[in-house]
C-alpha cells in the first residue's frame, strides 16, 4: 500500500533517508476510502484490528468487515443530520466501535473530535462551545454519559446523542442504529467531497499551561504517519501491533489507527477497565504481540513486575513516546526482556519529528534524529540557529508554502494561539533540546519549565531521570521555586515507592543522589513528598500548577 504514495520506500541509510523521502499525495487524498476501502478491495480477509476486554470478550475484524461497518455508519451518520464540515465528538475509550465511526465519519467529510471519558461536564460545555459539536457518541458508562447530559444545557450547537454499550432516555443506541443501517454507501463527488486540505480531524491540547486549544489537522494527515509507522515502528503486513492509548489521544491516530492500516499490519485494542500491568502482559503474551509501544509512565509500572514470569518472546520491537524516556526505565527493561526502547518524539501538532530510526544506532535517552517529512532546527531567542551543545527551541522550518503531510493546520477559531507559535515560515513547538555532534537531539523540557539557577540553564528532565533511577522514587516533577539570591532554585515534588517513608535524612540521601548522578549544580535544593502529582487528565504532570502553588 505504501507504494501507492512514495515514489520509493527502501532507503540505504539515514542519510539516505532524510535527503531522498518524498510523499506523493494525491489532491483529493481521503484516508477512508484510498486506504481502508483499498485494502478491502485487495485483500477483503486479511486482519485489520483484534480486539479484547477485561470480560473475556474478543472480536477480529477483517478490512472487509471494517468496509462494511463504517459505510453502515456513514449511512447512521447521514440520517441524523451529519454531513461534510459537520462536527462530532467520540467518547469511546477503546470500544471497537471507535474505529467504525472515525471511517465513516471521514467517509461523509464530518470533522472528528477524539476525546477521553475523563472529562467533567465543564470540560465537555467548554469543548462543544469551542468547536460547535453537533452530535456526540459516547460510551454508557458513568459518570461520562451524565456528564454530557448536564452539559447539553449550555451546548445549543448539539443536536443529537449516541450510545455505545447500553440504552438510555434521550439517547440514540448506537449498537442497534448500526445494525439496520443500509450497507451501500457510494463515495460522494462534487461539492460533497472531501479529502486533501478539508478539515478532517481536531484535537484539544492537554492544557498544561491554560485552557486547551483546538489542534486542526487535515485528510492528508494520515500520510504522514507513515514515517511513524513503517519507518520508526519498521511494520510490516504481517504485524500484529499494540499501542497503549486511550482512543480520546492524539496518540491512539499515532499508534492504532493511520500508520499502522497504511503498511498493513494489524492493531491489537486492549479494551481494559483500567491499567493493571499483570493484565496487560497477560493479554500481550495470549494474544502474541509482535510490536509494542506505550508511554514511558507504562514501562515505570512493567518493570517493577517480575517480567521472567511472562513469555513475550514474540515481541520484536518495542517503542515509547509522550513524554521523555528515563535512561534507569530504559535499562531495567533491556536486562528483563533483551529488547532496546526506540524512542520518538512528537506533538498533537504533529507526525513523529525525531526517531531512532533502523540505520541509527540508538542513543539512551536521545529523541534521535529529525524525520525527512520537517525541517527541524534548533534555534536560540536571537531565532539563529544553536550550535551543537547549545540548548534552544526545536522549530520546523521552510513552511512557506504547502505544509508537509502531517503537520497542523493551524489552532481552530484562534488567530493569536496561531501566530505565537506559527512566524515567519516557522512553527515554534515550545520544546527546548541540544543535539550533538551526530545529528541526535536530546529533550529538555518545555520551554517554560527551563529552570534558571545563578546564571545556569537547568532542565527538569535530566534531574528528574537522577531522581528515578534512586529506588525510593516512584515518579517525580522538577520546577523552580523562587530564591532571592539565585533568583530560582531547583525543586523536586516526589512521589515515594512503597516501603519508604519522607524524612530529613531522605532528602539528603535523594540530593546526594542527585550531585552523584548528574552534575552537582543541578541538585534540587527543596524536595517535598506527595501523595500525587497533579496532571492533566492525558496523564502529563501539570508543573505549572505546582510552581503557581509555590509562588
């Protein structure tokens, strides 16, 4: 399949790689129907998806079957109102049934909005206002389902509700409305058409630093997921991938969804209840997963488990990205399971924009090297570009004309969000790195989470990798705290593993720790143990929140 839209796949080194990478994207490229519906047409019983829950229930879907699925759903779709340019939230956690509405939703040109079932009833008001939601489907669970209820008061823009799982006053059954839809669905032509530039998909931000914005991406973002998926992941047909994400995640369209469909392989969906780490391994060895990635909070988890006690053997591959990798999580799972984590970065904003790609020799630690789809630089506040060592912004470069397959469009309804991080040809992503002599960078932190201390530059990340690799840290956020001397010192707000208890003679054993393991003037200067750390309902650790409480 990928044949179809690059001009050529094989590629003899990095070098090689980043210079000669080129996507073919034809104008009115639709995910749905060049991808999905081609290989329903070409290989009508190879396996798309397997799915399973915490209940013992399974269910393995063919692209034939995903085929059919979704044109019934573009035809549900259809009968209530939805139509190109239209809105529609999902709330659907990992129910297979996600996967069939986000096909035919792009199938009609509706503009969809993943979203998690963590959401309060303010969170979901501020979304359907921001984005003019007109329809939502959502899982029946509690309390999300009450939640969008309450909401409907101050949300005019809805016009309808679907359920998934279960029946209630008010609300469409899905799972019924799916069965007696009509199975044929011809694509639409002319001015109901949608692909290339329309608006296909929208995230909201995690909100680590304000409300959320609204990340719009278009019906060629899927292609450039193929980076992600066939040269950072290196999947092939006859792959069976797991990605842990809820749906709600831009890291569910990074992981089960675009890459993944475009080389073929299938995904593997763990509907589970909630994260038990021996439920997850249990079900990667029944189930004989070949490729794994989850976020760097998973593997914390993975390796305190006993991992000799599970056969993943069929694991070949294993990836993380979200957040950075702690060199200590990196080593501890390579001694239990013989596998290297290949790491990747990237935002909502985005496809993957570094990797440690198969002709790189991975460096622990490092994001690794630029993917060919960007032009990534990193520049100083003067906008020159850093010398190698030298901290400064990660940018993608040259955006002067098309935007390369992937990257966003802009932020949806908010020209100032935009043109703060979008100048000059430029999109600033708000990441702070250095890169080396070869070519890998290495992540800081977000810019404003650099810590500035007598004069020194201090990112949270590698004082807070110090601070893991000590057995009495569970999880830990570095900050600044203000100091009337050093105008900031560092801060540690520790989360303790079980056994251990805060003390005097803790902190000096955790900042004796830190001077060891890293250099001495980055030692944390205030520890403070908690029972948690406030986070953003993704799962990222709020230090905003934590140095507004301090200051």
């Amino acid at each position: 399949m990928i044949e179809r839209f690059l001009p050529r796949t094989k590629f003899d080194s990095y070098e090689d790689f980043k210079a000669n990478y080129q996507v073919n994207a034809p104008e009115d490229f639709n995910f749905a129907y060049d991808v999905m519906d081609a290989w329903a047409s070409e290989a009508p019983d190879k396996i798309a998806m397997v799915w399973c829950n915490d209940a013992g229930e399974e269910k393995i879907i063919c692209f034939q079957e995903l085929k059919r699925l979704s044109d019934k759903a573009a035809n549900f779709f259809k009968t209530q109102g939805i139509q190109k340019g239209d809105v529609v939230m999902t709330l659907l956690k990992r129910c297979w049934q996600y996967w069939v509405c986000t096909l035919a939703l792009e199938k009609l040109g509706a503009i969809s909005i993943p979203a998690t079932i963590q959401l309060t009833a303010k969170d979901i008001i501020y979304r359907n206002q921001a984005a003019s939601v007109k329809m939502i489907v959502s899982v029946a669970e509690e309390p999300i389902a009450t939640n969008v209820e309450q909401a409907m008061v101050q949300s005019p823009t809805v016009k309808c509700k679907a359920l998934v799982g279960g029946c209630r006053e008010g609300w469409l059954d899905f799972d019924t409305e799916l069965e007696k839809a009509c199975e044929k669905w011809v694509r639409p032509t002319g001015c109901d058409a949608a692909g290339g530039e329309d608006i296909m998909l929208m995230y909201f931000t995690s909100g680590t630093t304000g409300m959320p914005k609204i990340v719009v991406h278009d019906f060629y973002h899927p292609l450039g997921h193929i980076v992600t998926a066939h040269y950072w992941q290196q999947l092939r047909e006859e792959d069976l991938h797991l990605t842990v994400s809820d749906s709600g995640w831009a890291k569910c369209g990074w992981g089960k969804l675009y890459g993944q469909w475009i080389c073929g392989a299938a995904i593997f969906v763990y509907d589970m209840e909630r994260f038990v780490p021996d439920h997850l391994l249990k079900v990667m060895e029944k189930y004989q997963i070949t490729s794994f990635c989850a976020p760097p909070t998973i593997y914390r988890f993975l390796i305190k488990e006993d991992l000799s006690k599970y056969d993943l053997s069929s694991i070949k591959k294993a990836f993380t990205a979200g957040e950075p990798l702690n060199p200590e999580v990196y080593y501890q799972f390579k001694r239990a399971t013989g596998l290297n984590i290949l790491e990747g970065f990237g935002q909502s904003e985005t496809t993957v924009i570094c990797a440690n790609f198969e002709w790189n020799t991975p460096k622990i630690g490092s994001m690794g090297r630029p993917s060919p789809l960007y032009d990534i630089d990193i520049v100083g506040e003067n906008g020159r570009s850093c010398p190698a060592g030298s901290e400064g912004n990660i940018v993608i470069k040259n955006l002067d004309h098309r935007l390369p397959p992937g990257l966003f469009k802009g932020y949806y309804r908010d020209e100032e969000a935009t043109a703060k991080v979008w100048r000059d040809g430029t999109y600033h992503t708000g990441d702070v790195a250095w890169r080396d002599e070869a070519g890998y960078y290495w992540f800081v932190g977000r810019s404003d989470d650099v810590i500035k201390c007598s004069g020194y530059r201090i990112g949270p990340f590698e004082v807070e990798s110090a601070l893991i690799a000590h057995p009495a840290v569970l999880e830990c956020a570095v900050t600044a705290v203000p100091d009337e001397i050093r105008g900031q010192v560092v801060k540690a707000t520790v989360v303790l593993a079980k056994g251990y208890q805060g003390s005097d003679e803790l902190v000096k054993q955790l900042q004796a720790h830190v001077k060891k393991v890293t250099a001495p003037y980055k030692y944390p200067r205030v520890v403070e143990f908690v029972e948690e750390l406030p986070k953003t309902i993704s799962g990222k650790i709020k230090r905003n929140m934590i140095r507004q409480r301090d200051a």
